[in-house]
C-alpha cells in the first residue's frame, strides 16, 4: 500500500467511524490537499480533526 493509499483509508476509516455515510467520505474535503502538505497515515488524526472543526 502506497502512503497516499494508507493516509486515505486512516481517514476513511475517521470518517466512517463517526456514523457518515461511506459514499461521501471523499466527496466532502480535500483530502489530497492535506496529503499535498505532507500529513501521512500516522498524522491523519490531525488532518482529519482540522477538517471537521471548518464545517
């Protein structure tokens, strides 16, 4: 799995844990935009949490 792949399935996994639908996990947020900068699998936690706070 590449560390795109695995950054993206830590924060699918986020986001289904949180009770969203699976169909829009990709579709809310940049996800690509945080891994541009340089979060990677073990830091999605905290992409993930900037996201959701600027809903």
């Amino acid at each position: 799995m590449s560390e795109r792949q695995a950054f993206m399935a830590a924060i699918k996994r986020m986001w289904l844990n949180l009770g969203r639908p699976e169909a829009s996990w990709d579709a809310v947020h940049d996800w690509d935009y945080y891994f541009r900068q340089g979060v990677r699998a073990d830091d999605a936690h905290i992409a993930f949490q900037d996201a959701i706070n600027c809903e």
